[in-house]
C-alpha cells in the first residue's frame, strides 16, 4: 500500500496575526489520496494538534473537501493527534506533502523539516507543497550539501501579489516568491487566485490554496 504523509504547521500566530493551517490545502489532498486507498498519516513539525487559520473556514473559502474534513471524525482525530515529524518512519512512506497556511513561517524552517524534505527527496521519492507550505524547501539542500535543492527546477509558491492582497507582506519574514527566485528556483506563477503546479521530477509545488487538488492528483499521477 503506498503510505503518504501529510505535514500541518503548529504554528498559531506570528507578530501578533493569528494563523494557523489552510484548512483547504490538506483537506482536498487528504481525499484524493484516501480515493487512491492510500494510508494517510497527518504529521507536525512539533507533534500533537495542528490549529486551523480561523480565515480558512470563512465562506470563500471554505470548500466542499475542507466541510467534509471538518464533519469527518477520522480525519480531525488525526489533525488533533499528529505525529511529530522527527518522529515519522520515512523509509515507509512513499510521499510527503506540506500544507500551508501562515503559520509555516513560524515552523517550517525547522531543522526536522530540512531533514524529512532532504531525505525524501535524495531516496527518490515524492515530495510535495502548496502555497506557503513551500517554505518546506527553503533551507533545503542537495546531496553536495551546498546546493539549493530548487535551484534550476520549476517551482511555484504563493506569489508577491497573493501576499499583497492578504496584506501581509510587511509581517512575513520573507516573500516566498522572492526567496524562491533568491535560490535560483525557476518560479512560475498564474493569476492571483488561479491554480499553477509545477512538476519537476518528483518534486510538485502549488501556488495558493486553489492549487491544492491539482498538486495532490500530480502527485498521485507520479506514483502511479
């Protein structure tokens, strides 16, 4: 059985602007990989339960995959039980994909993020993330130990204009599209609020939470 890992922030808020995970950036992938009969594990970088953006449940954006979530006892048990990601057998599992929302400023430069990110990804495996959960690559290096794991490869995060429009970007300590390009990443972008994955091997990345479906079904189609 091919095992996935779905990896939420801890993170609730920073600067003072409370956030969390976007409900709808694991929500979606968590069906279409539970279609796939998939087993799904939900993992944080700090263990235990993964806080969800309250902004995430507003009426836009509050999709039909992210009710279904929320209305699923199964799912939410493991959303307020993950596994601390140091803590996941990644020999055992075949892909890993990293949700956004804000809070993955606070956590997602986290030395067990670097390590999940570098070891799946050197092992041939899928690595996945959507939106900010992008941020899981941005210390992460290649084999040479120097490298920039995405320099040269097509990539795609949420983009200076997204994070204009939410007016964050004077609080976010970086623009993820900016430190993406900084790293020699070939990033590409759609409209604001569009959908835009990028597939270069197997590494798959999304740009906003409409992206989140379409990174999932690409990554089922890699392990196919």
């Amino acid at each position: 059985m091919v095992k996935v890992v779905l990896v939420g922030t801890n993170g609730t808020s920073f600067k003072g602007h409370e956030t969390g995970l976007w409900l709808e950036e694991l929500a979606s992938p968590y069906y279409i990989f539970e279609g796939k009969d998939y087993e799904i594990e939900i993992a944080s970088p700090a263990g235990g339960p993964i806080p969800i953006d309250v902004a995430s449940l507003g009426e836009y954006f509050f999709t039909e995959p992210a009710k279904k979530f929320m209305h699923d006892a199964t799912a939410v048990g493991k959303l307020s039980h993950s596994t601390k990601l140091a803590d996941v057998d990644l020999e055992s599992v075949d892909a890993i994909y990293f949700a956004g929302g804000h809070g993955t400023v606070v956590d997602f430069d986290s030395p067990d993020v670097k390590k999940a990110v570098e070891t799946m990804h050197s092992s041939g495996k899928v690595v996945g993330a959507v939106c900010h959960g992008v941020i899981c690559l941005i210390n992460c290096v290649l084999e040479d130990g120097t490298t920039p794991l995405v320099k040269g490869k097509a990539v795609a995060g949420f983009s200076n204009t997204e994070e204009e429009a939410v007016q964050l970007t004077s609080l976010v300590p970086y623009l993820v599209e900016d430190k993406l390009k900084e790293l020699g990443g070939n990033y590409e972008k759609s409209d604001d609020w569009n959908s835009k994955v990028c597939v270069d091997g197997k590494l798959v990345t999304g740009q906003n939470p409409q992206s989140s479906e379409a990174a999932a079904e690409a990554m089922v189609k890699i392990l196919a």
